[in-house]
C-alpha cells in the first residue's frame, strides 16, 4: 500500500526549522533537492503497490534520498540513519516536513528500499532527472531571451556569423536495441513469427490449420532457456529441434505463397525472406560446427537496415594502450599522473582504471589487459613507553583517558567509542551502589 505525501515536492521556505536555525539554500544538497522530480518519480514508485491495503510504504522521497546519500558517502545502515538524525540538510533532502532529533525509520528498512528501487528503476529515474533538468535549462534561456527582447545583440553590434561549409550527419553507426544474439533465441523467435503468420493465414482463407507441434518446440526451446548450466552438448541438442520446427513451419509458408497463391503483403514477405535468411546461416552453421557466418543476422524484427544489408554482429574495436604512439595510451598516462598529483592511492588508481576499462567496454572498445600499479603497503610503527607517555601528556583530559584505557583493556577505537556510561557502570558496579544511569 502506498500513499503520496500531503508535503509533495516541499521547498526550502517549507521546511520547519527550529528557532535560531537557518538553512543555508546555497547548500548542495538543497540545489540538488530541487534538480530532482521528486513528484513524477513517485508517480512511478507509487505503481510498486498496487494493493489499496496493509501498512502504508515510506514515501519516494524518503527512500531514493536516503540510498542517494548512502551512495554518496558509503555509510553503513546505521551509520546514515544516525547521520540523517544529525545533518537537517540531509533531512530536508529526504522530504521531513521539519527539523526532528530523532530517526525517520529504523536502518533495516534500507534493505527493503534497495530492493524495491532496483537498477532498472534507478535507470528510469536518471533519465527522468537529465530530462527534467533539460526541461528547466530549455525554460530558463526562453524566460532570458524574452527579457532581453529576443535579440543577441542590438543594430550594427550583431555580427553576422558566415557558413564555413556543409555539416555531414552519418547515422549509419546508430546503436541498435536488440538482445544479444543467441542461436537457440533468434531460432525461437522465428518459429514463433512464422506460427503467427500461419495462424493468421488459415484463419483468413479458411484453410484447415497443420500440424505444428508448437507445445512440444516450446517445451524444448524452455528446457534449454531454464537451463543453468547449459553444456556444448545441451545447445546443439536444442538448436537441431528448433531447426526442425523451422523447416516445418517454412515449408507450410511456401506451399502458402507457390501453391495456394496466398497473396502476402510486402512487410510479410520481407520478414519471411529474413526468416529464410537466418535459417539458412544457423542451418550451414549448425552442419559445419561453426559460430561464424558471413553477413550474420542478429535479429528478425531489425533483419535488415534501410540500404538492404543485413544488420550484423558487433565487433569490438581493441586498441592496443602499449603502443606510445596511441592517444588512448596518453590519455590513461594523463589521467593516472593527475591522480597521483591529487595524492590518490594506488589502490585508488586502480579502481577508477577498472571503471574505465568497464565504460569502453560498454560501447565496444576492448581494452588489453592494463598495467595495474603496486597496492600500497601499510608501514605499522610500534609506539613505545616514551611515546604514550608524550603523546598523553600532549592530550586533553578526555583523549588521555581514552588512550589509556585503550591501553589497558586491548579494545578498538570503533568498540571503544559505541561505550556508553551505563557500560562503565554497570562494569564496576561492584565498587558503587549507582545502577541507575542513563545511557
């Protein structure tokens, strides 16, 4: 179940604020607050809880502000729970109606908000963000060009710009949204367009429906779909079912097209010619054991581009980083020099290399294997007796008193510092009668 917030896309002027506190609205999280819609993001998020009963969720605001913050800074759970309760920036971001010394929600909650928000989601928030922002930039020149009466410049003062030559637009390189192409699937789904296109053949001339086996081919091709380990032996076994359905189903169609001279429009015949296309490639590459073809189609529904050539198989572009005359390589030199210039890790390093490799990746460009720097070495220093000593006597009260127990008992800084008085006294109740401290 889930209810939209009455306080919906609050403002700054909005936010309760104790007396003597001022939020500052140059903040970054206050601008970034305003960058986001958080309205039609939850528009979206409402569509998760779809039953009108139960207990109502935590709003959109709450949950997607709170993991942004976490991602931010990589709190723990607990951790940003306690930073949400302390920070009003960080409370104002996730849509508190007001200023409040206590947690907006327990840090177990987090895990359910990481699982409704999954990346897909997150996906579509992004894009609505970028638009979103598009939106207002758009909004914001019109709102200066009617304030400064439409004109860039004023009588004479406006230069006249001259065409330097002929912008030239290739779109040939356009990336394609298809999946990745798998024998067993591309098979799968032509045998299911030629079923369509046979169903829809006998139902309009009345001709008496074959025999297509179609539960059996989808039994065959879900056993392989379902299949975890899917083995060398288990692919051939299913690609030569899925062959047969198709050839089946293809010979109904020419009967359709030579015998009963089913007059086809173009969009049908043109899907039909893929079909036979891609059935003689997986056919020819089934026979030779072979995963190559020349002209390979990898999809039915785009088989072909507006020049009539089929749509092929990507192939990545490997760049070789050794090669010092390769402006790949001096750009990864220029950017590891200025990461040790900011006084970046190895460790550090290395990471932001593998993010890179990884977003190359992502548009084609294989990247050989990068020379990754030596991990840094930790050099542990063992303070002596002279050390303590200096170093308590050069400390408060407070920070001498920590030293020292550290000391004593042998208990990291982090177990140390979760200690409360009440831990102290119920410790060494044995040498006082005090019990009852607040913790």
């Amino acid at each position: 179940m889930y209810k939209f917030s009455k306080n919906r896309q609050i403002e700054l002027t909005d936010f309760n604020q104790p007396f003597g506190m001022k939020l500052n609205p140059e903040n970054r999280w206050v601008k970034k607050a305003d960058m986001i819609p958080w309205d039609a993001i939850e528009e979206k998020y409402a569509k998760l809880f779809p039953s009108k009963t139960g207990m109502p969720a935590k709003p959109l605001r709450s949950a997607l502000g709170s993991l942004m913050i976490q991602k931010e800074y990589g709190y723990s759970d607990r951790e940003l729970v306690e930073q949400i309760k302390e920070n009003p920036y960080y409370q104002y971001f996730i849509g508190l109606p007001q200023y409040q010394d206590e947690a907006p929600f327990v840090p177990s909650l987090l895990v359910e908000f990481r699982k409704r928000i999954s990346d897909e989601i997150l996906i579509e928030v992004n894009e609505m963000i970028v638009k979103h922002n598009d939106k207002s930039n758009k909004n914001k020149d019109d709102n200066d060009d009617k304030n400064n009466g439409g004109n860039t410049g004023s009588g004479s003062d406006q230069e006249k710009v001259d065409n330097n030559g002929t912008l030239i637009l290739d779109a040939t390189c356009a990336p394609q949204n298809i999946s990745y192409p798998q024998d067993v699937n591309l098979l799968n789904e032509a045998r299911e367009n030629l079923e369509a296109i046979i169903d829809r053949t006998c139902y309009e001339y009345n001709y008496e429906k074959p025999r297509l086996y179609r539960r059996n081919a989808r039994k065959d091709y879900l056993n392989l779909a379902k299949c975890k380990k899917r083995t060398t032996k288990k692919i051939r076994k299913a690609i030569k079912k899925q062959l047969a359905y198709v050839s089946r189903d293809l010979s109904y169609i020419r009967w359709f097209i030579e015998d009963a001279k089913i007059p086809y429009d173009e969009r049908t015949l043109y899907r039909i010619k893929v079909i036979e296309e891609l059935f003689g490639q997986q056919e020819y590459m089934y026979k030779n054991n072979t995963h190559t073809v020349k002209d390979r189609i990898v999809s039915i529904s785009q088989g072909k581009d507006e020049n009539g050539n089929p749509i092929l198989q990507k192939r990545s572009r490997k760049f070789n980083v050794n090669n010092p005359d390769s402006k790949i390589k001096l750009y990864l030199d220029t950017f590891i020099n200025y990461c040790k210039a900011e006084k970046n890790s190895n460790n550090t390093i290395n990471s932001n290399l593998m993010l890179i490799k990884a977003f190359l990746k992502y548009y084609d460009v294989e990247l050989p294997k990068l020379e990754t720097l030596k991990e840094d070495t930790k050099k542990w220093y063992l303070l002596s007796k002279e050390d303590f000593k200096y170093i308590i006597n050069d400390s408060t009260i407070t920070h001498a008193s920590l030293i020292k127990f550290l000391m004593s008992s042998g208990m990291r800084i982090t177990d140390a510092s979760s200690l409360t008085i009440g831990d102290f006294m119920e410790a060494t109740s044995e040498y006082h009668d005090y019990v009852d401290v607040d913790s």
